[in-house]
C-alpha cells in the first residue's frame, strides 16, 4: 500500500529520532491510501534508518469503535519526495519487516532501560 501523510496536526516535525518524547511531541499523521483514498489516523511513535532505508513507527488513533479493541503497531517504510511531501509504503518483505521490527523493539527497550 503507497500512502501519502495529508496533514499534521499535533507537530510539525516531520520525523522524529529517538524514544520517550514528551507526549506535546507526538505526532499525530492523516495518511491516505492512494489506491482507494481511505484515511487512516496514526499516532506516529517512532523513526529511523536502517540499510539506508528510512521507517516509521506508529499506532491506529481512531477512537475505538468496537472493531479495533487493541492498538496495533504499523511499520512503513518513508521517503520524502522533491517537493517535502512524505510517502508511506507497506513492507511487503517480511525478512525486512522482521528486521524493522526487532530494530524497533531493540531501540524500544533501550530507551524504556534508561
């Protein structure tokens, strides 16, 4: 799935570098989906790089509706176009969403011990 983030509203950083942000920090993303134009309302918890690639962190935002009773972690790779706007693309690798992963829980635990 190939996303763009439409708008910002808690921040205007467009990522950010490290765990345990103040919560004035987050940031919250409206991404919409550019093959059917749903929105999806992410919280976005975290951001780095790995093998040069860049990704993104985050969790659904939505309030709960019933359908959604546990929050789930969403891991996309980003890229910046020429223009500043942000792409979001699904990781369809799963040896490289596994890596994502375990690099996240690594840099999680990290900051949770300090």
């Amino acid at each position: 799935m190939k996303t763009t983030q439409t708008k910002k509203s808690k921040s205007e950083h467009k990522t950010h570098t490290s765990l345990g942000m103040n919560k004035s920090d987050d940031a919250l993303a409206v991404i919409r989906d550019a093959s059917n134009g749903k929105e999806y309302y992410l919280s976005i918890i975290d951001s780095f790089s790995m093998t040069g690639r860049d990704y993104v962190v985050m969790y659904n935002y939505e309030p709960d509706d019933g359908n959604h009773a546990e929050p789930e972690l969403v891991i996309m790779r980003t890229e910046f176009a020429k223009n500043s706007d942000q792409y979001f693309f699904s990781i369809t690798d799963k040896h490289e969403l596994d890596a994502a992963f375990a690099l996240f829980m690594n840099r999680f635990s990290t900051s949770s011990a300090k």
